[in-house]
C-alpha cells in the first residue's frame, strides 16, 4: 500500500491556504459558520471578520480548484447565493491559488 501525493489541489488545500493568509494579514477568520437567514439556515465555507468590530466582513466560498473550461456557478442566481445575498455583505469565491490574492486584494482595499 502507498499514499501517492496528490497531483491537484483540493478545496480544502484552498480553504486552509486562505484562512492562514488572512489571520496572518490581522483579520479575524472563521471556518464552516453557521447562519440563519429569512430563508433557512446557511454555513458559510469561511467569513472574514472586523478584528476590532467582529462584523462580518465577508463569506468567502471555497470551491474544488476548476478544470479547464469549468465555470464558476457558485455565484449564479441559486437559492443558496440568494440566502447568502441576504446579509448584505460581499461574498466572494475561490477556486484557485491566484483567486486567494484576489480575495485577500480585495478585502484589503
């Protein structure tokens, strides 16, 4: 038996990359957050907090690192995006080692 090294990877290399980025940049970071909306219930891959205020700043979804040609749908009209929508803060997404600057770049802005 072996354990070969994986050749991608996954959403949760992802998630554990950005949450670490964004603690080192000061900001308050939490993982699978809990949330209730008019809606129903909601958990949020990562949110990114005031570290002064504790307000949510932003959810940040995490998704599996995209194939070639794959589209992003995770901010498509659904009723999941349509819960999320409804805290009135950003939501941003992440599929990708370039999209954590993109995410981190934006919230430092």
């Amino acid at each position: 038996m072996t354990i070969s090294y994986p050749k991608e990877s996954s959403k949760f290399d992802l998630a554990a990359e950005l949450f670490w980025r964004l603690k080192g940049l000061g900001f308050l970071v939490s993982g699978e957050v809990k949330a209730r909306a008019e809606a129903g219930r909601c958990k949020f891959d990562l949110v990114a907090f005031n570290p002064l205020t504790k307000a949510p700043l932003a959810i940040i979804e995490v998704e599996p690192p995209r194939k070639v040609g794959r589209p992003i749908t995770a901010l498509a009209d659904t009723k999941r995006v349509r819960k999320y929508k409804s805290f009135g803060i950003k939501i941003y997404v992440c599929d990708s080692y370039s999209g954590i600057e993109e995410v981190v770049g934006a919230l430092l802005a």
